[in-house]
C-alpha cells in the first residue's frame, strides 16, 4: 500500500475536475464524486500509514532539468510524519465533505464549493508528499489560492471579498521570503531535496549565516501560512467563508501546512541555534497574544480562530525548543478536535442564524448532540485529562520546561486565558438562559450528515491522546522520544487550567464578578483587546492608505513634473525648429512617435499577461500543475 501512496492526491484532483466540469449534469451537482475519491483516498492513507508503521517506506521522482553536472529531480516520499498527514487531512476533509451536503443545500455556487474543496484537499496532500522545497512550494501556492476561492465564496458581500484578498495578500508576504530562502539554501546545497539539503547542513556545505537565514526565511512562509504574528491578522477575517471551509483550513490544512513545514525541514531548522530561538519566541508570543484576543470576541467563529492561532503558536514554540514529537502530536489532536469545534459552531449557526454568541444561551437542550460533542472538543482544547488535548499539550509544556523555562511560562499563561475563553463560549452558547428567544426557537439539531462527522471527531478527540506511545514510535527526529511524566508541569498545568474554568464560571454563570465592573475598571485594556491591539488599524493605515497615498503622490509627479518636463522639450524643439527646419523636425518627431508607439505596441502584449484576474493565473498553475504531474507519472 506504501508504494500507492501518489495515488492520494490524485482521486481529489480527478474529482475537482470532473466536479469543475461534468458537475452541473451529475445528480448532487457532483458533490457525491467528491465524497467517495475522498473516502477512496482515506482508505489509502491508513492503508500507507500501516504499512509505514511495518517499516515501509517509499518514494518515486523524475528528471526535471538537467545543467551540466547539476540534476535536479522532482518527487515524493512518504515516511513516518507524512504517513500521519496523510491520514489526518482525508479524515478531516472527508468529515467536511459530508457535513456540508446539509450545511451548503441550496447554495448559489454549491458545485463550485465541492469543486474547490476537492481541489484544497488536492493541494495539501501533494504538499505532504513532496519530498523538495520547490515541489512543496508550487503546492504550497496552490493551498493559499484555494484559500482564497473559499473565504471569498459568497463574494456578493463585499466583507467576504476583502476578507479573501487580505488572506490571499497576508500569506504572499511570508511566501516571498520562503521563496527566497529556497533559493538561498538550493545555492549553498545546489539541491532542493530536504535529505540532501540536510546532508549538506550535517558535511558542513552550508555557511553559517546562510544556514540562519534560509531557515528564518523559509520560517517566514510558515508565519504567514500558519497565522502566526505579525502575520497572523488573514485567519481571524477567513471566517467569512462557509463554517465547514473554516473547519477545514483552520484545523488540517492550509494553516497546519506552516507547522509541518518546520517539521518536514527539521534538518536545516535544528543546526542553527538562531533559526531555533526565533521559531520557539515566535510560538510561544503568538499563542499568548492570540489567546487573550480570544477572551473578549463575541463572534463563535472568532473565538475559534484565535485560538487556532494560539495552538498554532504552542506547536510552533514546540518546534523551537525541539519537541519535533510533541508539536506533530500537538498538530493531529488539534486538527481533530478544533475540527469538531469549528463544524459544531457551524451546526450552531446553521440552527440559529447568528453567530454572536450574547445572542445564544441555553442551546444545549435544542442541540444535544453538538452540546455533547462540543463539550468533547472544548475539553480537549482546554486540556483535561483524558481528553486528547491534555496529553499533546502536556507533552509540549514537558519539553518547553525542559529546554527554555521561559517560553514554558508564557505557554502556561496562554493554556489559563485558553480555559477561561473556551469555558466562557461554552456557557454563553449552550447554557444560561435564552438570550434571543426567536433564534432559541427556531433552533434544531440537524440531520444525520451533520451530526455523524461531530460524532466521529468527538471520539477522535476524546482517545487519540492515548496513542502518544505509538505516534512518538513512528513520528520522530533523530531518536523516538518520548516526554517523560514531570509532576510538577502536571500541577502547574492542572491548576491553571481549573483557575481559568473557575473564573469564567464565576463571571458567567455566577455572577459573582460583574462582567460590566470589570470593562469598566479595565476599559483601556478591553478596548485594547476588542480593537486586536490596533495591529489590523497600523496596517490598513501603513500599507492600505500608504499605498494609496503613494500612488497620488505619482500621480502628482506624473502629472506634473513629467508633463512638464515632455512640455518643455516640446516648446524646445517648436523653437529649435526655426533653425534646423522642417525636414529635421520631422525627423525628430518622427523618432519621439516611434518610441512612443513602441511603448504603446509593446505595453498591450505584456498586458495580456497580467490580466488581474485570479481565474486565469489560477487556470495557467492548474494546467502546469497537471502537465508536471503527468510528466511525473509517465517519468515513473
């Protein structure tokens, strides 16, 4: 079955295309062609991550380009990590599949929604196979851009489609460095392959600075792709696309891709003590940051978008302080169980027709079924034991003392806000008292296609904790490690996690702290919160408004100083024609026309290149991407 393994992102993307273009004329608009490739592709990955956990492994690539001695090849391989991905991503995208035929029934553009889904699915699993930089980044590109299509799905609503072109504009910046970084590295190692790359960082080969610099700027990309600060401002406005799009690219896809990044690249990231410190800081400021956002949000979907970035940034501190094993544990619990809370909100949303959550309470007696299984999810983010989330997280705060005493306290402050703001989601939408009485109402579970994908990401989320021995057997770097039991991260994790249910219960339920007293006595600070700390307001104001700043200052200049200066040659030549006569003039003119035109001529075709329109580049990259596939299969 290993050796079976390219066949995985294939059935998505045959799916896509047929969905793209037979869609409209098979029964469900094509949306059942892309539950069963997914289902086919399912059963493949457990078939390759068994046979990987026999001690399979396996690979194929193909001459790309050949320059004198240099031989560059284009590939896959799947070992240990991309086993586990490969699962991890066609069950979550497959839970998606089925619960949006109920979620989207009737959407404007439902075969286009199953035909991108199909597509992003297609996209991830080749960026898990690819086994060199360059490959993974042509994917890499390909996820961003299927992003975008689903967070600017209902692009009627203009919200929508700034949401998706911020998302879309946000990650090229990371890209931009990852790209350079490739480039860099591929210079000093003259391969793209991660083992070859990495073999030339363990001979050596490879400068010191470049060594740091082509893995920060490799980080950059996973910033960006992962939401981590300051890039992270894209993930919390993605959640104007539909909830399920939402569950898959926050749980098991686009944003987990920067994590498995670091990861996949582990080998250049750990020689460099810089590159590693740099990572670890960054995770361990974002998941704080984010979490204490998360405390004053009063969107559902917004609530689990900033703690998508804070559990991002516990995986990626992970990395930084070298829990390799505890990061990627980290990555397949969250993946499961955010995926069931995002998917229950959307069961919320769908029976109630909002998504502020004041407008919510006591849903728990409408909804059983996703009250139970949010609660499932819920506790496996907090952390209590024996929920999955209790055992990856327990793993990383282990390693995080273990290594940087430092970054393990400020995870410990971001897992307290994370039990306080999970707590205070689950009172304010399942429990209380009804706060908008037509909405609790009209509030009803949905059907089998809905509750069965919660169902299954809640027993996920309750036991595969307990394969923290088998993941870390098969999921390593170096060694199979395993996180020793420490008591005392257990005490301190555990009364943190107790302080922080406690006090949202205090405030929400008891009332025995007045939430209004205490916006009231810490106003700078919630507002501080409520505004993200002003970062999207510096940013609209520098690059958005700067931008277009600039671009009236060139304007200006063109208008007037440019003009100007063609006026005045033009006066020059009228009065120098006096004296070199008509015959010359004509001369002259006729070779400013010339120049002119030639610009003009010239400015036309390059304009048919760059034609501004998504649809197109995204037609060229998916042709290109076929062909190279092609050439991949045929070249064995």
């Amino acid at each position: 079955m290993v050796e079976l393994a390219w066949l995985i992102p294939l059935l998505p993307l045959v799916a896509a295309v047929v969905i793209a273009f037979l869609g409209k004329r098979l029964p469900g608009q094509g949306d059942r062609i892309g539950i069963a490739a997914i289902s086919m592709a399912f059963v493949l990955s457990v078939g390759v991550l068994v046979g990987v956990m026999n001690g399979g492994t396996a690979a194929g690539s193909v001459t790309w380009a050949i320059h004198g001695d240099l031989v560059l090849r284009m590939g896959w391989e799947v070992g240990g990590i991309g086993a586990v991905m490969l699962v991890v991503v066609t069950l979550v995208s497959l839970m998606v599949h089925v619960f949006s035929l109920e979620y989207m029934k009737g959407d404007v553009r439902y075969q286009r929604y199953y035909g991108v889904l199909s597509l992003f699915t297609f996209s991830m699993l080749g960026l898990v196979l690819a086994d060199n930089l360059l490959l993974l980044f042509i994917f890499w590109e390909l996820v961003g851009l299927c992003s975008f299509l689903l967070i600017g799905h209902w692009y009627e609503d203009l919200d929508n489609v700034r949401a998706a072109n911020k998302a879309f504009l946000t990650t090229r910046v990371g890209d931009v460095g990852m790209f350079i970084g490739i480039m860099l590295l591929f210079s000093q190692a003259g391969s793209f392959r991660f083992d070859e790359i990495a073999a030339a960082v363990a001979a050596g080969d490879v400068a010191g600075w470049a060594l740091a610099a082509g893995a920060i700027l490799l980080f950059a990309g996973a910033v960006g792709k992962s939401a981590q600060f300051p890039l992270h401002v894209w993930l919390p406005d993605a959640m104007a696309g539909p909830t399920p799009a939402s569950a898959l690219i926050h749980a098991a896809t686009m944003v987990a891709a920067g994590v498995y990044l670091v990861a996949r690249a582990f080998g250049i990231f750990e020689p460099s003590d810089a590159a590693m410190s740099v990572v670890a800081w960054i995770g361990a400021i974002t998941a704080l940051f984010a979490a204490t956002i998360g405390v004053v949000m009063e969107d559902i979907k917004r609530v689990l978008a900033y703690s998508t970035i804070s559990q991002l940034g516990f995986m990626v501190a992970a990395l930084g302080v070298g829990g390799y094993t505890a990061a990627m544990f980290h990555l397949m619990t969250h993946a499961f169980f955010k995926a069931l809370l995002f998917l229950a909100s959307g069961s919320v949303i769908h029976a109630t027709g909002t998504q502020n959550m004041h407008e919510m309470g006591g849903l728990f007696k409408k909804l059983p079924i996703t009250g139970w299984t949010w609660l499932i999810g819920a506790g496996a983010l907090i952390g209590i034991p024996p929920l999955s989330g209790f055992f990856s997280k327990e793993e990383i705060l282990i390693d995080a003392y273990a290594a940087n005493p430092a970054i393990f306290w400020v995870l410990v402050a971001a897992a307290a806000l994370t039990a306080f703001y999970t707590t205070r989601a689950t009172y304010l939408t399942f429990f209380g008292a009804p706060r908008d009485r037509a909405a609790y109402e009209k509030a009803h579970e949905g059907g089998m296609v809905m509750t069965y994908p919660l169902i299954i990401l809640g027993a996920l989320a309750a036991v595969t904790g307990f394969l923290a021995g088998p993941f870390a057997d098969l999921v390593y770097y170096g060694h199979p490690h395993r996180a020793e039991f420490n008591t005392f991260v257990f005490g301190v994790a555990t009364v943190v996690w107790v302080a922080g249910v406690l006090l949202a219960l205090a405030i929400y339920k008891f009332n025995l702290v007045s939430r209004r007293r205490l916006i009231q006595a810490f106003y700078p600070i919630w507002m501080l919160l409520k505004r993200r700390y002003y970062i999207d307001d510096l940013y609209n104001l520098v690059f958005v408004r700067g931008t277009i700043g600039l671009a009236m200052v060139m304007a200006w200049i063109d208008r007037t100083i440019v003009d100007g200066i063609v006026n005045g040659v033009a006066w020059a030549t009228r009065k120098l024609s006096g004296f070199i006569g008509e015959f010359d003039l004509g001369v002259v003119d006729g070779a400013v026309n010339g120049i002119a035109g030639a610009f003009v001529v010239g400015s036309r075709l390059f304009r048919r290149v760059q034609t501004g329109l998504f649809q197109s580049y995204a037609l060229v990259l998916f042709l290109g991407l076929v062909a190279g596939l092609v050439i991949l299969v045929i070249g064995g």
